[in-house]
C-alpha cells in the first residue's frame, strides 16, 4: 500500500490531485437525532451545482491523508510555529485497517502527548495567533504548538477535548458540515458546545470532496456553504478552513481567501511559514502508533524522560 500512495502523490507543486481507486468507508451514515438537529443545520444546504457533463474522476479518499510532501521553503520573514493535525482519538476498531490504524491516536497516546507538551514548556496557541504572527511576523511564546482535528469525528469531543481541557489547551476541529450528526461525527449541539468552551470551529467542505477534482462552480460552493451553515449554527464569522486530502489548486486557493478565510490549512509538512503561505499553510500529522519519542521530534522538544515512557 506504501508504494501504492506514494506512486499516487503528483510531484512538483505540492497540490495534490488524487487517482481514482476504490474508496474505503470510515463510518456509515446514521440518522440524526432529530433533538441534536432542532433548527435544521444538518439539512440546510442549498442545491448542490449541476455536475459537468464529463465528471472529474473520483479520488481515493484517504490518499491525501497518506501522503506526506512537503511544503515549499518559504521566501521572505518567517515563523516558525508547529501545526499539529490529528483525525480520530481512538482505539482503532479493525486492527486489520491500516488506513484506520494510521489515522488513530488512542486516547492514551493524545494524553502522554498533551502531557508531554505540559511538562516541557510548550505553548498551546490558538490558530488564529499563529497566523496573526506570520502575517505581521511577530513574536509567539517559547515552544508554540498549534492543535488541529480534521473531519469533526465525535471522538473530538468525547476522547480529545476532556484532555485538552485538563491542561487549558485550546485547539480547532475542522468540521464536514453536511456530516454533522452522522455516525461517528459530532451533532450540532457538540459543535455548539465545544465552540462556547472556546475551542475554533473551522469549515472542511459540505461533503470532503477533493476539491481539485471539482469543476469550479462545485468547488467554490463546497468551501461557501460549509462556511455560511458553520456560521449559521454558530452565529459568528468563521475564519479557518482545511482542504480535505490535501487537494486543492490555485482557484480553490482564492476562492477561500476571496470568502474571507483568514488561512486555510494543508495537508504539507513544514514547520515554518511566510504570510505568501497562508492559504496553503503546511501542518505536521500525528499518526497512530507514534512513539512519544518521535512526537517529541516532531515538535522540537527534549527526548522523553524514562518516567514519561513508563508504562
């Protein structure tokens, strides 16, 4: 599967257009508690545009989630800031699911990694004050970290958000906001609640399309009508949004800086950023069965003491 993914990935330009293969289901659709969906956020999407005649090819929908580029070296004042992007916070269910596998972090896992963060010094800041730092380059605290969730599973609310809490760490959950209610992903009224226990609701598409596989009038009503029903449960603006795959072009780009999107967040590797890069700003994904150890690495802090690998 490795080399599959990795023959898959486009060189070059970092945007990632996926290959058709066969999808591979994650959760199935369930019904939504009709008190979870009192003022019809979960069905309030306007008609979707008229496909094109000739339909652009279906991509496989975890490839952007596997395939690991890197973001281009920035050009001009940098920040460097680690933008950590995390999927479910679970024990995977299928252990002979290796996508599953590798888009889970047990809950035991996320709580010696939050530990770590606490114990080292790290600074858990909101999105928005890294991207308020790239853009006029200014200073952050000692060791920042940026928190990001993809997809807005439940396991968000019921596994992460207890332990980000236990040590005053903010974070954002960026949501698919016509799977509100599924199965497997938070309701309206936990996307309400997270957000007025001041975590960020960021907008992730209606429906997780790769967008650079879209016709435009497609792509831009993905990112339009993901940002006005998020705003219309929440009843503020908001302002961060995340390409799902990883797949996007030069049009979706503008498209989301032209909605009033501060940033929009990628799926490229790269811990330092230029104000030209918030609209393809580069994050570090956090798998499942990473050691705390290479955690460690990835956010530039001390190797673990022997009290934090124990067991």
């Amino acid at each position: 599967m490795l080399l599959f993914v990795m023959a898959a990935a486009l060189p070059g330009t970092g945007l990632v257009r996926e290959t058709p293969v066969a999808a591979i289901t994650i959760v199935a659709h369930a019904a939504a508690d009709a008190n979870d969906d009192r003022h019809g956020f979960i069905v309030a999407h306007s008609a979707r545009p008229t496909p094109s005649p000739t339909p652009s090819p279906t991509p496989a929908p975890l490839l952007g989630e596997l395939v690991v580029k890197k973001a281009p070296i920035p050009t001009g004042p940098v920040t460097y800031v680690p933008i950590l992007y995390y999927h479910y916070i679970r024990i995977n269910p299928n252990p002979r699911d290796q996508v599953g596998f590798g888009l889970s972090t047990p809950p035991a896992a996320f709580r010696a990694q939050m530990q770590y963060l606490a114990d080292h010094g790290f600074h858990v800041i909101p999105l928005h004050q890294a991207v308020v730092a790239i853009q006029k380059h200014s200073g952050l605290p000692s060791r920042p970290v940026v928190l990001t969730f993809d997809d807005g599973y439940a396991d968000f609310f019921s596994a992460a958000l207890p332990i980000l809490q236990s040590h005053g760490f903010t974070a954002t959950s960026f949501v698919i906001s016509g799977r509100m209610g599924w199965g497997g992903y938070m309701t309206p009224s936990q996307i309400v609640a997270a957000d007025g226990m001041g975590f960020t609701i960021g907008a992730h598409t209606v429906d997780h399309v790769a967008l650079a596989a879209q016709v435009p009038s497609r792509a831009s009503w993905e990112i339009k009508q993901s940002k006005l029903t998020l705003e219309a449960l929440l009843g503020h603006p908001v302002l961060d949004f995340a390409y799902p795959y990883g797949s996007y072009n030069t049009y979706d780009m503008a498209q989301a800086k032209s909605l009033g999107f501060e940033t929009a967040v990628s799926t490229l590797s790269g811990t330092w950023h230029s104000v030209g890069q918030l609209f393809q700003l580069s994050r570090t994904r956090v798998g499942g069965g990473l050691p705390l150890g290479y955690f460690a690495n990835l956010v530039g802090g001390p190797p673990p003491t022997r009290a934090e690998l124990a067991p």
